[in-house]
C-alpha cells in the first residue's frame, strides 16, 4: 500500500447515549484523527415515504486499527460517514471501510 495515498484528514466518531433531563440522548464524540483515502464506490437513490433520498457507498481506506467497528463513522469536511463494514488486509496494516454517506442510521 502507498502511504501517500492517504490525503484525507478525517475524524473518528463514536456514538455516546446519555440519560439527559429529557430522556435519552444520544451524541457523538470525537475519539481521533486519522489519514484515510476516501473514493466512492456507487450512487442510489430511494423512495422512503413519499421522499427522495440519495446515499453514495465509500470505500474508504486507513492505516489498522483494533478498535474500529460498524458503530463507529467518519467525518470528513461536513460530510458523515457510516461505518457498514470493516475489512482488515491480510497482513493487518490497512482497513478498507465500507460506508454510507447520506442517510442516518438508527442505533
């Protein structure tokens, strides 16, 4: 893998749920900063409910990490990344993370 490949500063999130003065709240707090190459891998779009909405698959690549898991996303400029899967390389030096851009998760 080129190392120089990995031109995007990008922020690793993880979910936090409280229980707030009006019930549970959950919110996302910054655990780092990392190197990634961000490329993207498809476009759809869907019909929910009457409304159209539009998400784009990435593939987004990193140095390895132990602790990344599909609750975790990315932030990039003020695009969210949600982690769907994580795929370590075989000599575990690189992750490809698989995620969705445009769409909120419900966790």
């Amino acid at each position: 893998m080129d190392f120089g490949r990995l031109k995007h500063r990008v922020t690793l999130q993880k979910s936090e749920v409280t229980n707030g003065p009006y019930g549970r709240e959950e919110k996302w707090i910054d655990v780092g900063k990392l190197w990634a190459e961000i490329g993207s891998v498809s476009g759809k779009e869907l019909i929910a409910s009457g409304a159209e909405l539009s998400s784009v698959s990435y593939k987004i690549i990193i140095r390895y990490r132990k602790d990344i898991t599909a609750k975790h996303r990315l932030k990039y400029d003020d695009k969210i990344y949600n982690i769907e899967a994580v795929l370590p390389n075989n000599n575990r030096t690189m992750l490809t993370l698989l995620c969705e851009e445009g769409l909120e998760h419900d966790y």
